[in-house]
C-alpha cells in the first residue's frame, strides 16, 4: 500500500511546495535593497530615490560588472520626452529584481508625465508617449544558455547516478545470496574487504555509466532545440574546461559514496524486493540534499551548501559548468564526501567479517531498524 499511497501524497505536496516556494521568493524580492547607479533626468533620479528598496550609488558598467552595484541606469531628456537606458546582469536573480523594479518606477514616471502632458497641450493621454526605454542586456545568449546547461547537469548527474545504482546494488549483493553462492564468496582465498571493494567499484562504474549516458542524451535534445528553436546553431555554450576537470574528482568520489551507502543499506535484505526497499531509503535521503542544492542555487545561496553531502556535487558541477569553480570548493568537495564513503566501506566490512551476520540471518545493532522496517 505505502507503493501506491505515497505518489499520490508525494505529487500534491510538491505542487504546495512549489507554490509556497514561489510565495516564499516574492516577499524575498520585496525585502531586498538594490543599488543602483542612475545619472541623467533630475524627476526619474528623484523617483527611484524616494523608493524604500532603492539605494543610489556610483560606479557605472565596471562596477555593475564586478557586482558592486545592480543596475545602471542612464535617463536622458529628449524635448519632452525622456529616454532611458537601463543596464543590468540578467543571469544574476539580485540585478534581474533591480531591473524589474527600476521599469515599474518608470511606468510611474511615464504615467505623470503623459497627465501632465495631456493637460499642456490638451490631449488624450494615449496620443502621447514621452518616455521610451531600452533596455541593455550585458549577457549575451552564450552565457544565458551556460547558466541554463549548468543547472540541468548539475541536477541531473547526481540524480541520475543514484537512480541508475539500485538495481546493480541489488544485484551484486542481493541476488548472491537467492542464488546461494554467497559461502562460496566467503570462503575464497580474498580479503572480505576487497570483494566489498570490488562490489562499489562495479556499482560506481555502472552509475558513473548511466549519468554519462543521460548527460549526452540532454546535449543531443538541446543541440536540436537549439536549431529547431532559434534556428541557429552558432548560438551554444562550451563549458571551460580546467574548471570541468576540477569538478570530476568530486563526482567520481559521489558516486563512491552513493556506491556504498547502497551496498550497505542491501545487507539486511534476504530478497530482491527487500533489496528494492532499501535501496529506496538511500535514494529518498539522496533526493533531498540534491533538490535542496538546487532550490539554493537558484535564490543565489548554493554556496551555503558545500558542507553538505551531495549537495555540494551539485554546487561544483554547476560552478565547473559555468567556469567558476575555486580551487578550494573542489577540494573540500572532494574530501568531504571520500571521508564519508570510506566510514561506510568501514562499516560494510565490519559486516563483511562476521559471518554469523550475513550467514545466519543475524544483523548489527545500528541495521536492525532497517530490517524491522521491511519485516512491516
């Protein structure tokens, strides 16, 4: 029953969430303090000062370009209209606020002065149009698609990793014991370690395997919509490589870690759909830190996340994709999850070594729970 009832539990909370997350990001944006550089017309400069959220400041394109600032804003009197050039970072969620909000005082603007326009020459508000925007974007369609291809990869490598390591996990530890050949396996002249060792690294291999196969269908599918789309194939993004090279030890030490986590979490098992049961559990505690990664990443706070597992495979490959990658992110990515894998191959050989665990149906303590979980 749990099978059935929880995609139809699971299914109406996510769209809750999704619309208490949106709720959630709009009275953010209606907190937040943007500062903008705005020259030129005297009214609109007073405009955007008088607004709680607004905060003047100066440094034009460079400063806008090191992220010092969030706007720039040039408003310039063309007779008895006003022309005004508004610079911003599109892929930066914080300028992307200062933009909207600078347009909606400019509306404002727009709308006094076509009153008062309309009352000077007795006109209808509509044969009027004093205020004309253009609106400057500083990235080009290169970088908005690189963000775009950074945010699927690093969600859907991790994902797909975990996923595609159930079944190989069932298999190599599971299925050994239906078909009875587990004894035989003991009693080989070969380390119990090594045998657990050479298990991850064949499930490692399948699930590294199985997000480079999903990585290349997501190219091909955007390579087409690209064309198809825009039709024009020169607009593409090419991740740099060094920092893309920086992530991969990251990754590859994930997948050892999620490697593991299944091989232990299949010990209580005795059969493949006990083996299925369990591995769900890795999958759901997998499942959360990635989203949550990804949930980050796109508020501008990934970066908090470093510190938690697989979360911070998400956070480097979205930085490796982008070209943003440091050199101590890598690092500490690395480490961190290669010490956590190498705690749970440490717990799966202490199994490992004591027969009368894997034999005679006895399990440790701290797997118990686990295994009056299935028994229910």
């Amino acid at each position: 029953m749990i099978f059935l009832a929880f995609p139809l539990l699971l299914y109406p909370m996510m769209i809750w969430g999704g619309v208490q997350l949106s709720m959630l990001e709009q009275g953010w944006a209606e907190h937040q303090t943007y500062r903008v550089d705005a020259s030129g017309e005297p009214d609109f400069v007073q405009l955007l000062d008088e607004h709680e959220q607004i905060e003047l400041a100066d440094g034009g394109l460079e400063a806008l370009d090191g992220g010092e600032i969030d706007a720039v804003v040039v408003a310039t009197e063309q007779g008895e209209k006003v022309e005004i050039t508004l610079h911003h970072r599109s892929q930066d969620r914080h300028s992307t606020g200062a933009a909207d909000l600078v347009r909606k005082r400019a509306k404002k603007l727009q709308r006094d002065r076509m009153a008062s326009l309309a009352a000077a020459h007795s006109l209808s508000e509509e044969e009027l149009k004093p205020l004309v925007i253009e609106t400057e974007v500083l990235t080009d369609d290169d970088e908005w698609l690189g963000a775009i291809i950074a945010t699927m990869v690093s969600i859907m490598a991790p994902l797909s990793m975990l996923i595609a390591g159930i079944y190989p996990a069932v298999e190599l530890v599971v299925s050994e014991r239906e078909r009875g050949t587990l004894e035989t396996t003991l009693v080989a002249p070969t380390p119990r370690y090594l045998v657990l060792l050479g298990k991850v690294l064949a499930c490692t291999t399948l699930m590294l395997l199985a997000a480079g196969g999903n990585l290349l269908a997501l190219g091909l599918t955007l390579s087409h919509l690209n064309v198809l789309v825009l039709e024009d194939s020169s607009i593409w993004y090419v991740p740099p490589l060094l920092p893309l090279l920086g992530a991969l030890p990251g990754v590859l030490v994930s997948a050892v870690l999620c490697a593991s986590a299944l091989m232990l979490s299949m010990i209580p098992a005795r059969n493949f759909k006990e083996g299925e049961y369990a591995g769900s559990f890795v999958l759901m505690g997998g499942i959360v830190p990635i989203l949550g990664a990804a949930v980050a990443l796109m508020a501008d706070g990934g970066d908090n996340l470093i510190w938690v597992p697989l979360a911070n495979t998400v956070i480097v490959l979205h930085h490796g994709v982008l070209g943003t990658l440091t050199a101590v992110q890598a690092v500490v990515v690395t480490i961190e999850n290669a010490a956590l894998a190498a705690v749970i191959l440490a717990a799966g050989a202490a199994v490992a070594n004591r027969e009368d665990y894997l034999l005679a149906g006895r399990l440790p303590r701290w797997l118990q729970w686990l295994h009056r979980n299935e028994a229910t």
